[in-house]
C-alpha cells in the first residue's frame, strides 16, 4: 500500500501534469534496427534489471500519485520473461479505474503468441513499429525480422479486439516510395499510422544527418498525391494527425527534430534499470532502484526530485540545425 494517504499529483518546475509515464521493462531484442542499435548490440547485465516486482511496486506509486497512464516499451517488451504477470499487475488499476490506460510497444514478432494474454490483461491498445511491407527490406532494416511474423502478429492480435497503431520511423531513400503502400494497408485494416522522425540516440554505426528525413519534407511530398484533411485530434502526445480524405484513416506525424514539442510533453520514463529519465532528449536522471531499499517515501522523494527538474525542451538539435547526439540508445529507455 503506498504510505500517504491523499497524495499530491507530479507537476514539474514549468507546471506540466506529469500524468504518463513510459515503462522499459527490458533493453533486450530479437531485432536490430539499423536505427535503433548497432548489429552487435552491448545489452546490460541482468542483474542491473529491476524485477518486474520491483516495477509494479514503482508503477504502483505513480498511480498514487496522479498518473493515468501507462506504456510499456523497450527494449522488446515480450521478449522479457513473465512480462504478462507485470501486465496481468498493472492492469488491475485498469479494473480499480485508477488507470485510465494500459498500452505497449512492440515489434510485433511476439504478438500472435501474446496477443489474448494481453487483451485478458487489460491492454486495449498496441503500437506496432512497422516501417516496410517489402519483406526484404524489412530485414534489412531490423537486421534479424521476418516481415511474416510480424503480420501473423497484427492479424491475431485484432481478432482479440486489441486496437493497433502502426508506427513507422522516416528515413531517406526506399521509404519514400514504400509509403502509400503502408498507408493503405494500415488504413484499409481501420489502423491509424504514425511517422517518426529519427533521433540520433546511441551510436548505431550509421550516419544520422545522411538518413534524416524531416517529416515537414515528406508531408510536401504525400500532399501531392493525398489530400490531407487536419484533425483537431490530440492524444496530449507529440503526435499531430491528418485524416487522408481518400482512404478515411488517419496518419500523424512525430517531427522531435525539425518541429519541438515540448510545451505539451507529460510524460517521464523509467529505465529497465531502475532510472528515472525527466526527457528522452536529456542524460539527466535519478536511480529509483537505489531508492527502493528506503521504502515508498524514499522512492516518492527521488520521483519528486526528477519531475522538478524536468527540463523545458529537449536539445537533440543544436543552434546549427544539426543532430546533438545522445550516448543512450533508443533500446534503454524505450520510445
Ligand atoms: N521494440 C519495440 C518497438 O520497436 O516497437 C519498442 C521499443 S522501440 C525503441 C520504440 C519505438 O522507437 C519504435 O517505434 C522504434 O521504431 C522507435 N525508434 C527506435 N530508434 C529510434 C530512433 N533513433 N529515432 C526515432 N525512433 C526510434
Ligand atoms: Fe528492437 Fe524496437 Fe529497437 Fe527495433 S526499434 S531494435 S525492435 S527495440
């Protein structure tokens, strides 16, 4: 049981709510994006990860405390072993009604197998990372993926009734082309699709500025063939979403590098290790996992002390316009 008994919501030093909050539940993956991680991928030993009780008892709390919702990412969420067993935890603040979401991120390659533990759980929402139809090409961009795998995956997981979105992240050269036939597949199976503009997180071995694709550049481009209808739609995320008038779905666009849009964020991030991250695009954060051995009031003091530092913006882009790099990859923390 948390130890206060009416408890003060997280706001940070700017006054943002911090109402959501992004749980990497383990660095580990099958895949090896090319944007993500380099092919021969350093993972952190297993004795720096946090049990997955210790994560529930550190969710627990921030449901205490005001937030609302809940992603779990990676890392590849459903590689990590007994991963339904936290969901199966966080999804009783589902039933309590103190959670208004639980969502997750996934490649999708586990998704056929985890699909109805995940809807008996709580889960009603699921991101999936897609960035190619062409099966070729989708091995060459995750290094190890079967394009097959991940469309079992999608298929079985909304014959559960989970609702899907499609995520894929932008980068210059076959991309391009490929994008009106990803655009019709998610919106021909009632999925919306969302772009990512590629963050250049960790060394990954490739160049970031030669693949960058600004998403305001390619949205000129899809303008020449789609209409694009603006929907006033807000997640409260970064995303910002278009319906196209001739499939009726919707496709948004997450521009962290050429359009910032930190003014709205209300969301921190908890590593698989234990760190607290106050912004994606900052090294700054505290070590929950050290905190835990003084008890919840200790553990609620370290998540206060974050959030009053949350900074205003991130700064992945320099005064020049171009990337400032981080050394954390995207796997750590999770999208
Ligand atoms: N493994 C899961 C997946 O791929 O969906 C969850 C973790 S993954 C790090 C979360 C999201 O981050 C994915 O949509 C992925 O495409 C995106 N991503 C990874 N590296 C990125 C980068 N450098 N810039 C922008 N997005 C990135
Ligand atoms: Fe794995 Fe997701 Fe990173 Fe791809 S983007 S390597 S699937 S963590």
């Amino acid at each position: 049981m948390p130890f206060d008994a009416s408890p003060t919501p997280l706001i940070d030093g700017f006054g943002r709510p911090v109402t959501y909050l992004r749980l990497s539940v383990t660095d580990r993956c099958d895949l090896r994006c090319r944007y993500c991680m380099p092919e021969r991928m350093k993972f952190l030993p297993k004795k720096h990860i946090l049990s997955l009780e210790e994560m529930a008892r550190i969710a627990g709390l921030f449901i205490h405390h005001g937030v609302c919702k809940i992603r779990l990412t990676g890392g590849e969420p459903l590689v990590r072993e007994g991963v339904i067993s936290l969901i199966e935890a966080l999804g009783q603040h589902v039933d309590s009604g103190a959670l208004d979401e639980l969502c997750l991120t996934t490649n999708g390659t586990l998704l056929a197998r985890h699909a109805e533990g995940l809807i008996a759980a709580g889960v009603r929402r699921v991101n999936v990372s897609l960035d190619t139809l062409d099966a070729a090409r989708y091995r060459h961009v995750t290094r190890l993926g079967d394009l097959d795998r991940v469309l079992e995956g999608l298929e079985a997981a909304q014959a559960t009734g989970l609702k899907i979105k499609l995520n894929a992240v932008a980068s210059r050269g076959a991309f391009e082309e490929e994008l009106d036939d990803l655009i019709r597949f998610a919106h021909r199976r009632g999925m919306d699709l969302t772009l990512i503009e590629e963050m250049p997180l960790g060394d990954t071995g490739r160049d970031r500025d030669a693949n960058f694709l600004p998403l305001w550049q390619l949205r000129r481009e899809l303008e020449k063939r789609w209409t694009l209808d603006p929907v006033p739609l807000s997640t409260g995320g970064p995303a910002r979403f278009v319906q196209i008038r001739e499939t009726g779905g919707r496709l948004g666009f997450i521009t962290p590098m050429s359009c910032n849009f930190c003014a709205l964020c209300n969301r921190v991030r908890l590593s698989a290790t234990g760190k607290l991250y106050p912004c994606m695009g900052h090294e700054g954060a505290s070590d929950l996992r050290a905190a835990l051995a003084g008890g919840d009031a200790e553990v609620m003091r370290a998540i206060r002390h974050t959030i009053a530092r949350k900074p205003e913006r991130h700064d992945m882009v320099g005064n020049s316009g171009q990337s400032q790099g981080l050394a954390r990859h995207m796997s750590e923390l999770g999208g």
